[in-house]
C-alpha cells in the first residue's frame, strides 16, 4: 500500500544518509530474533509454521545495530511469508566466526526463477509468477533493496556482505 511505501523510500533515505552512523551496541541476538519472528507471525493469515534457531556458538549478547538488523530480519521473514501459502519459514542464524554471524531464511514457497533472482535487490524490482500475474501485488519491491543495502551498511568495513538469493 502507499503508507508502506513511503516509509520503505524514508527509511531507503535515511539509510543512506546515516550509513556512516550505525548505532553500534550490544543486544540480546537471540531474544531480539523471537521477538521478530513473534511479530512477522502475527500478520500472517494462513496456515504457515514459522520457525527459528540460533547457533549455539553464537553468544547472547552481540555487538551491531540492532535496529538495522530487526528491519532486516522483519523484511526477509515477512517477504518470505508473503510466498508461502502452506509448509513452513525457517529463520536460521548460523555462526561463521567469534564477530559473525549468517541470517538465512528458508520457506516453502512458490521459488524465484534463476532468471529472476537480480530483480528482488532492484528498486521497485516485481517478479511476474506467470507472464501477466504479480505474486504479491500489496508489495512495492523496495524491502529487499533496503534490506540488502542496511546489510552492506552494518556489515565490517573490510568484510563487506550483502543478501544473496538461492531457489529451487
């Protein structure tokens, strides 16, 4: 709807404005991880299970933007539910080293055609189910690019990473 997509072009603007300025603290991952989760569970309608873990050799309290990292987590798992009409969406976060870590969110839904993948970190990038059918026609294709790019920002200066994409 418009309301969403003024506040996903605000929040793209202040991102960019404040990408030096990450507010870097420590929080609780994983409480703010089922916090999330509980959230995105809420606005859904159908019968979709949804799920999360941590690693264990995660520790509890981290050290990044936590509100950055929400709005992440809050735009993959809800754009995940989206697609998913039955089954289930998984967030998993998997350790990588002692200051990182990996989000990845896994469903079963309809999948992206390879051929699609480069559209969903595009703005306004909408993916056609059929020739003529927009899967999710409330959607405005900013959430991920958003995310992607509050990913990069919060990301350590000489590791740099950003949302990648696989489908089946």
């Amino acid at each position: 709807n418009l309301l969403d997509a003024c506040q996903l072009i605000l929040d793209m603007a202040k991102s960019r404005k404040q990408q030096a300025n990450c507010k870097t603290t420590e929080f609780d991952l994983r409480k703010l991880l089922a916090e999330t989760v509980r959230l995105c569970e809420k606005t859904i309608e159908k019968k979709v299970a949804v799920t999360w873990s941590c690693d264990d050799r995660i520790l509890q309290f981290v050290k990044s933007d936590p509100v950055r990292i929400r709005q992440i987590l809050i735009n993959l798992t809800s754009n995940s539910l989206k697609y998913t009409t039955s089954g289930s969406v998984q967030v998993n976060v998997a350790w990588l080293s002692f200051k990182r870590f990996k989000v990845a969110v896994t469903d079963t839904g309809v999948g992206i055609k390879k051929e699609d993948q480069d559209k969903l970190f595009k703005a306004f990038g909408r993916i056609l189910h059929r020739e003529d059918e927009i899967l999710n026609d409330k959607g405005v294709g900013l959430g991920l690019m958003l995310s992607n790019q509050l990913a990069f920002d919060i990301s350590p200066e000489q590791e740099r990473s950003a949302i990648s994409v696989t489908s089946k």
